[in-house]
C-alpha cells in the first residue's frame, strides 16, 4: 500500500507530465508548472514517485492510444461508430492530423523525456544511496527501451533523443532505425545488468532483471539472432518464477503467475476496459471474422478471452482478456506489459529458425505448453522448418491478440504485413507499413522527415 504522502506525490508527478506531453518534447525544455527531478529527488519516496510517474502513463495514456488503434489497423479488430480519427485505423488510412497517432506519440516521447531527466538528475542526488541511484537509473533505462522499441516499430527512422538538452532536442532529425536499436540494447543490457531479479514493493509492477531479459529477447527476435532470443527466453522459462503458466482465466488477473512485467492501475481495472468490453447493445470495438475463425475448436482462450453477445440477431465477439470495466480493487487487474507465455513463442520460434524443431528441448515442446495451456492437443502437422514455423506465428495470433500491436508487429517482422492485410482491406497501401510522423511535429521541427508515402 503506497503511502499517503507517495499518493500526493504521484498525483502531481502524473498531472504534470500529461500538461507536459501536450507540449513538442523535442522542441522544448521542462516548464515551469513541472514538478522537475531536482526538487523531487530530495529523497527516497518522492524519486519513488517520479519513477513510478513514468509507468502511470502506460494505462491512463499510452495504451488508450495504441492497443485497440493497432488492433483496427490491422485484422483483429472493427468498430461500430462513426469517429473519423478511429476510422482512419479502420481503413488504414492514418494521416498526418490524426489525433490517436499524435497522442500516441507525444505520451511515449514524455515517457522518453522523463526517463532522461531521471537518469540526468539522479547522477546530481547527495540524498539517495548509491543502490538507490542504480536502480532507479536501469529502471529508466528499461522503460526508455520499452518505448523505442514500439515507435521504431510503428514509425521507422525516429528522433534518438536521449537528453533533456533543449538545443539538441528542438532541432533532432530522424535517426535510423539500426541506431535506435542500438541504444534500446545497450539500455537493456544496463538494465540486465544492474536490476535484482526481486521486484521492488508490491506485486510485478515495476522492472527487475527478467524484465529486460524479456523484453531483448524480442529484441533480438526481431534481429534475427535466433541465439540469443532463444537464451534470454530460456532465463526467464528456466528461472521459475513465472511457471507453470495459470490457466487462461487466471492469466490477466493482477500479480499472475505468468506475469514479468505489469502497469500498475488504480482502481483495479484498465483504464480502456470500459471501451473494450460491452456492457449492453452493441459494442463499439468487436473482433472481425477473420480472427474469430482463427482459433480451433474448444480453445480456451476463446472462450475465456473473448465475449459473446447477441444483439438484434446479430453475434459479436468483444476483447475480454480484462474483464473489469470498473473498479475492482477485491479481485484487480493490471496492465500486462511482458508475460511468459510470449517467452514460450518467442523460443519456440528461435529454436525452429535453428533448426531445432523435435524433442524435449525443441521448437514443438514449446509450442505444446501453449497449446496445452489453450486446452488443445499437441501440434501434429508437418516437422519441417518452414511449417512449424508458421504454425508457430499462427499461434501467436490466437495467444497475443489485442497486446501491444503485437498482430502487426509480427507480420511487419517477418515480411508478410502488406500480403497479409492487403488481401484483407481493399483500402492498404504498402506505405502503410509505417505510420506517418505527425504533423505538428513537422511544422515545428523542420530537420524531422516525414515517411514516404505521407
């Protein structure tokens, strides 16, 4: 339980980093009205508070503008109503002036800047202990991370900005994305390095070692070093901590078993819940016929992850992973972030690529403990490599849906992004690979590129 004055002060540290975000982070320094490092780190509890400030962005702003957007963008999800900016998602049409895009962007960069002042000021404090400033330093390293890795992903060439330096920042270029990705492994392996495998305060809220094993083991995934994406996955499989995996209605519940990594919510519910899960008539997001067909018969994640409901005659099929569209604070949940049932196919995956397919330490074992957990049977279609691997990229589908862009990130990955949803929307355009930069930020930073295509 966080204490009353660690309440007030992450109170404030939150209000003042959504007044910040609205501002260009590129373009300009901390204002006055926020409640700047230097002052907070006078000592142990309102730093607390700053860093933990950071995580709150992912619930009450980040994840309003990224999961259910990346899930319209792509073919898990459609949308009932008439919103032009949602629309745009729909038909994957997204332009400059769209309002999620640019939200989604500005909140992950006043991530990004109140990491750099974090790291900045803490290397100023005489009042915290030297393990205090280590650990509060690699968590902002792993949350800086976080954040690249998703815009690199979702944009392409991005500013690097790793400073709170307004000269620097208000002039930036894009930087290529093999530049970016090396600054999201070095923060990383800091973080590996330096973070405790035990978990500050209470529950899986906050960084420690396998959360940044977790998170370089997509790196490398997406590098296509298929040794090490295997290794990082094989630290936190091994490590126990994580398994054996819950069964799928225990699976998103606050503090699971599988959980590596979490946001902390409030009130024990995820703030986009209440736009996600239909409570009567019928629901503004649903999920398309095209990923509803997807899951084999008596999957239990289909009917523990997605609800059904009948209106006018008509069935639809709502994200139900979260199932508190209010508060909850007897049974809550949290913003999963990383979990171990993604490590299982992301080593599945690697191990396939090695040509490593049957038997114990094999590509299909892993695939198994999905399937097993899913209430299926094992995989028993073609062993060679190219079909396990898909096999493997499927099961992805019907296990992370409505996670973190991660349907999209994937067919980006592997090439297959424009065949993909080219055949399922007549309105994709291969630039659309890429989201475009927005344009406020390009009417005030005239050394940033907008992608091609926009």
């Amino acid at each position: 339980m966080k204490s009353k004055r660690l309440t007030q002060v992450l109170a404030c540290l939150i209000g003042a980093i959504a007044l910040f975000s609205c501002k260009k982070l590129v373009e300009v320094n901390t204002p006055k009205n926020q409640l700047t490092t230097d002052k907070v780190f006078a000592d142990s509890t309102s730093a607390t508070a700053a860093v933990i400030g950071i995580y709150a962005l992912y619930d009450k702003y980040i994840n309003n503008n990224y999961n259910k957007f990346m899930g319209l963008y792509t073919d898990e999800l459609t949308y009932t109503s008439s919103t032009q900016g949602t629309l745009d998602y729909v038909k994957s049409l997204v332009p400059a002036t769209n309002t999620p895009n640019l939200n989604y962007w500005k909140y992950n960069y006043a991530s990004i800047y109140q990491c750099n002042d974090i790291i900045e000021q803490l290397q100023k404090s005489t009042a915290l202990s030297s393990s205090t400033v280590l650990d509060f330093t690699n968590e902002a390293k792993f949350l800086r991370a976080y954040a690249y890795f998703h815009l690199v992903n979702v944009y392409g060439s991005v500013p690097l900005v790793i400073s709170t330096d307004v000269n620097v920042n208000a002039t930036i270029a894009n930087s290529d994305s093999a530049s970016v990705y090396k600054q999201i492994v070095r923060d990383l392996k800091d973080a590996q390095s330096n973070l405790s495998i035990n978990y500050r305060g209470a529950g899986r809220v906050r960084a420690n070692k396998y959360a940044a094993t977790a998170l370089l083991s997509k790196v490398y995934l997406w590098q296509k070093d298929w040794v090490n994406a295997e290794s990082s996955a094989s630290a936190i499989i091994n490590s126990s901590l994580y398994t054996p995996l819950p069964a799928p209605a225990q699976a998103f519940l606050a503090n699971s078993k599988e959980t590596i990594l979490s946001f902390w919510t409030q009130n024990g519910f995820v703030s986009d819940a209440s736009s996600l899960i239909p409570s009567s008539g019928a629901p503004g997001y649903f999920f398309t016929t095209s990923l509803v067909n997807a899951f084999e018969l008596g999957d239990l994640r289909k009917s523990n992850w997605i609800k059904t409901s009948v209106v006018s005659g008509k069935t639809y099929y709502s994200p139900y992973k979260y199932k508190n569209r209010a508060a909850n604070t007897s049974v809550p949940e949290y913003l999963i972030a990383l979990r171990a049932g993604e490590q299982y196919l992301i080593r599945a995956e690697a191990r396939a690529q090695q040509g490593n397919i049957s038997g114990s330490s094999g590509a299909i074992a892993d695939l198994n403990v999905i399937r097993t957990r899913a209430g299926l049977g094992n995989y028993s279609e073609a062993t060679d490599q190219s079909s396990v691997v898909a096999a493997i990229r499927h099961e992805k589908q019907v296990e992370l849906f409505t996670e973190w862009g991660n349907r999209f990130l994937d067919l980006k990955r592997t090439g297959g992004l424009n065949a993909a949803i080219g055949s399922f929307k007549s309105t994709w355009k291969p630039n659309a690979i890429v989201l475009p930069i927005p344009q406020n930020e390009l009417n005030t930073n005239p050394n940033l590129t907008q992608n091609q295509g926009y």
